[in-house]
C-alpha cells in the first residue's frame, strides 16, 4: 500500500471521553470514528486490523471442525418467547417493530436462531457432531457503553454452537475450541488467562473466560500459581461456597463503587432509608421487584424512585425473596448491605458486597450470584468473601494471586437448555427420539484490538503484535522528490517484500521524516524501514523495531530476508 493512496487520519487530541489509553490510542492514530454512543466505525486503517483478527480466529475455527454460516442479525420475537429470553433478557436487547407491527430485536446472541435451524436440518445422530460458527454484528444496549469498542454496544463477535449426542462428545468439542481459543490468542501475541466463569445470560452449566490481562480490565482474576486453578473473582466468591453459582446477566446495574454505604445504595436507588435498614434486595421475574429489609427481619414496605430500565416493581414477600435466593428461614436476617447493586435476570437475586449475614460472619462478598439450589446452611454462605491475593486456593493445592483481564473470549457448556425449549431433537441409533447436547462459544473480535492496545503502548502509540498490525512494515525515504536512487530503492524493496508476502506500507507523501516516524509508531506499525542517500552511498537502509532503542543498518539487500 502506499500512503499518497491510503487514508491516514492521525490526530493530535483524544477524545474527551475517553478512559483508556486503548481508546485514545484508537481514536488518535484514525482506527476507529464515533458515530455514537457505542457506535464506531472501522476507519480503513481499523479495518485492517479488525480483520487480522478475523482472519486468525477464523482459520482456527476452520482448523477446529468447525463450519462456517452467517445468520440474520434481525431475529423474530417467538423464537425467544419460545426459550423464556424474550421477557427475562432485560434492556440490553434491543427491540424492534416492522411495518406489520410484529416485534423483532438486533441479536444480542444467536442461541434461538441457530438452535431453530439444527432442530430443522438435523434429524438424525449420523449427522451429528456439529458445530457452526459465524463471525457477525451483534447489539446489545449496554447501560454504559465505555472504553470504545472494548464496551461498544454494536461490536464483530465470533460466535459458534455446536450440536452433540451426548454430554460427553460435548465436552470433547468443548475442549477443543478451549485449544483453539488457546491458539488464537497466543498467534496474536496477546497476554491471556482462562478461567473459571459464570455461565451469564447465556446459561448452561460449566463455562469458561478468555481474558486479556491489563491493569485496566472489569474483571478481577484469582489464580493459582501452584496449580492449574483460575476463575474470575466473582466466580471463586460464589464457589467458594461450594454452592454452583449460574449468575444471571446482568439486566441492570447501577454504577455506584464498590464499597459504599447502606445509606449510599439507598440513595442511589432513591429510597427513603432509615437507619434500621440493613438489606436491599432486588428481584427480577418478569417484573422488578424491590424489597427492603430491616434488622428486625420484617420487611417493609418502601416508596421507591423509578431505577433507568426497570418499571413495575411489586413488592416481594419474605419468602419469596427466600425462596429465590435458596436461603433458608433465618439466613437474610440482620443483614448489612453496602455496594454494588446489580439486578439479575432470570430467578432473581441482587447484589453486593460487605454485607452482615446474622452475628457470626462480618464479612461476605456476594456480587451477582444466582443460587440455583438450596444452601443448606447459612455457615455455607459464610465462606463467601472477598478474595485477597494470599488466600488458600478453593482446591487446596496453594494460595490465590489476584490480576484484572479483559474478557475476550467465553465458552460453555450448554447442555439441553435450548434444545429442551426449542424441542431440538434426533433419532438416535434405536430410533428413539432425544435431545440434543449443546455447547456455545464466543470471542469479541472488536473488543481484541482494544483488549491488545491496553497490552501494547507506549507514549509514542500502539505497539501492535505482528499478526494484527495494520501493516507489518513501514518504508519512509528521506527526501524522496529529490533523490532518484532513494526513489528507486525504496521502490525496488517495496516491490521484493510485497513479493515476499509482507504487508508494507510506502510512505510516499513527501512528508518529513519526524512526521512519518511519529505517525507509523502512533499506528503500531512493529517494522520501520528508513531509506536515504547517506545509507544508500554504502548500500545501507536503517531499520528500527517499534520497541527497539537505537535504529541499526541492514545492507539493503538483506532487507527482504531480515523481515520476512
Ligand atoms: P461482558 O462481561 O464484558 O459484558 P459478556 O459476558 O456479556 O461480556 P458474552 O455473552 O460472553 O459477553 O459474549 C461473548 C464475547 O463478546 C465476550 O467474551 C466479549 O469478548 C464480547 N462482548 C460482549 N459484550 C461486548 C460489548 N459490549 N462490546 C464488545 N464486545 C463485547
Ligand atoms: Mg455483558
Ligand atoms: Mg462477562
Ligand atoms: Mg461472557
């Protein structure tokens, strides 16, 4: 490519409301422009790069048996009236109408589509294993769309499901996309952790993380260095009670710190409160109900402001709240609640952290967990902590070190979820009729680029692992309207190394050489190559690696070799 025929958009400022150096970076070197809140374009430069990614995640999909389709984004509203999602998915779907008044939504997902098409294509158990895959738009109305296109609310996912006879060919297929996504992140170059993982909105029963590590991610991870161990901190809080936490996606949060006090949630949540009040609890069914606790146990009944998204609250009872949160009589007793409050789809459950759970455990931890069974004992509950770097891993075999990731990647074991909902069925080899094992997989395509720019910059720019760089090599000649044997070199090596399957840049604009260097270290460009007279004179190009320090000289007949 040559740049006086590329778009490049470089610019000084970054934006206001950018956070992350991610985002600045993607915006300043031209990656990326805002339409809207959560709404990017992928400028030439971007698109580059989104499609590196692509193309790696793509090829290890294929490698892994998988096979590619691309399904509508626009998806009828009966298909998940059929699986229940419809009314407990929550506003991050985005809902729309035809003409014809029949109500659609922009896929968040794509569990009920593709499930539509295995129970009408797939009859029998000789045609399966599958597995499918796309790699496609997807949108949900996140609440606060932030750091670019890390938390964008339209954004490229690759997402694949695959259909099996038994649970145990399920997790053979599930293995091996964890291998692939292994693959993956490793040929982009990225620093990454899976763990343990809540199964979200998504559902199913095991699930694994992806996740980039940097400072900057939403995630705390707990891992092990003595063993194998590795989960998501909200994860290991739920297990560690020894309880199988599904913890529902989150309908609706309200962005408050962590940390804050009773009396602060209270606030937030624009509720009267007293100084008896020790509990807030959130229930979600297909309507939001807000229940407030006191210390004496009785519930009472509150006026409440109206919460973004959620309407029609109805009080709940004691018990169901109980109920919903499988807690025995007696567990949500004098309970202190400080913290994040999150509303959950699904059964229920609310929230947060530091709370008092009766006289005996001061300090609890429960961030959006769902319990789906009973918890025998309070005492079970109280194991349930925040997580601090040295704490005695869940399996025993060391101590807990702490980082922060950013989700890139989730795969899960679905089971029969959808396919029990949705009827999808197979004969198997005694003609009796059964339902279909499931698993689903997704990466973030888009969110990797800025997942890999928090890992990669400096404060000249990106550094851009080699396989997603929008160009691998940049040639800037010094004084190319001047010298024809500069012209002529930096010609000749642009065409050897486009021979040689390497993607150069020709920086032919005539710019100064300050302007070229400070524009390819802001794009992430790993290989520079600068040609001038001075070099030429003794057959020399100087080349400098974007973290090198010094520049040193190649004899320019070794360019195409060295960089290959
Ligand atoms: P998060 O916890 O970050 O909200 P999620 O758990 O809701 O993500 P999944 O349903 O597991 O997301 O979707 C698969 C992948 O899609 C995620 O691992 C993530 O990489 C990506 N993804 C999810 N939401 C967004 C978003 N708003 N913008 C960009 N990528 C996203
Ligand atoms: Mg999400
Ligand atoms: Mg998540
Ligand atoms: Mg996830």
């Amino acid at each position: 490519m040559r740049a006086s025929q590329f778009f490049i958009a470089t610019q000084k400022e970054a934006p206001s409301d950018a956070e992350l150096i991610s985002h600045k970076l993607m915006v300043r070197a031209g990656l990326i422009k805002k339409l809207g809140s959560g709404l990017y374009s992928w400028m030439p430069l971007g698109l580059r790069v989104l499609r590196k990614v692509e193309n790696i995640v793509r090829d290890e999909m294929n490698k892994a048996g998988a096979l590619e389709l691309l399904m509508p984004a626009v998806q009828p509203k009966e298909l998940w009236e059929e699986t229940g999602r419809w009314a407990v998915f929550g506003p991050q779907m985005l809902k729309i109408r035809d003409r014809h008044e029949r109500d659609f939504c922009f896929g968040p997902t794509h569990e009920e589509v593709i499930t539509d098409i295995a129970r009408k294509e797939i009859s029998s158990y000789k045609q399966l294993p599958l597995n499918f895959y796309q790699i496609q738009t997807k949108f949900r109305d996140e609440i606060r769309p932030r750091f670019g296109v890390m938390r964008a609310r339209e954004f490229l996912m690759k997402d694949a499901y695959s259909f099996h006879t038994s649970a145990d060919c399920l997790v053979n297929t599930y293995n091996t996309m964890h291998t692939a996504y292994s693959n993956v992140f490793t040929r982009l170059g990225l620093k990454f952790r899976a763990v343990r993982a809540d199964s979200g909105a998504i559902g199913g029963d095991g699930s694994q993380e992806f996740h980039v590590l940097a400072d900057s991610g939403e995630d705390a991870l707990a891992y092990c260095e003595q063993s194998e161990y590795a989960a998501n901190v909200e994860m290991a809080e739920a297990i560690a009670t020894g309880s199988r936490a599904a913890a529902t996606e989150t309908m609706h949060e309200v962005d408050t710190p962590k940390q804050t006090s009773c009396e602060d949630v209270a606030k937030l949540l624009e509720i009267p409160v007293s100084k008896t009040v020790k509990s807030v609890a959130l229930m979600v069914d297909d309507v939001f109900t807000l229940a407030l606790l006191r210390g004496d146990h009785q519930l009472n009944e509150i006026k409440f402001g109206k919460i973004e998204g959620v309407q029609n609250f109805r009080l709940a009872t004691e018990e169901e709240i109980r109920g919903n949160l499988g807690c025995p009589p007696g567990f949500i007793g004098p309970v202190g609640v400080s913290g994040q409050v999150r509303v959950i789809a699904d059964k229920t459950v609310a929230l947060m952290s530091d709370f008092v759970c009766g006289a005996n455990k001061p300090k609890f931890h429960l961030a959006s967990v769902n319990f789906g069974r009973d918890l025998a004992e309070p005492s079970v509950v109280a194991d349930i902590r925040n997580v601090v770097e040295g704490d005695a891993s869940p399996d025993g075999k060391g101590t807990l070190s702490l980082c922060r990731g950013i989700e890139v990647g989730h795969i899960f074991q679905l089971g029969t979820k959808y396919s029990e909902a949705m009827q999808a069925t197979y004969l198997d080899e005694n003609g009796q009729s059964q339902v279909m094992q499931m698993g689903c997989y997704g990466i973030g395509v888009s969110r990797i680029v800025g997942a890999a720019i928090e890992q990669g910059n400096d404060d000249k720019g990106i550094i851009f692992p080699r396989n997603m760089a929008p160009f691998d090599v940049v040639i800037c000649p010094i004084g190319l309207d001047k010298s024809e044997a500069v012209k002529q070199a930096a010609e000749d090596i642009y065409r050897q190394l486009q021979q040689a399957g390497v993607d150069v840049l020709l920086d032919d604009r005539v710019e100064r050489p300050g302007v070229m260097f400070a524009e390819s270290d802001l794009m992430g460009i790993p290989h520079r190559l600068v040609i001038g007279d001075r070099g030429l004179a003794e057959g020399k190009v100087e080349y400098k690696g974007r973290t090198d320090a010094e520049a040193q000289n190649l004899q320019a007949t070794d360019c195409v070799t060295f960089l290959r």
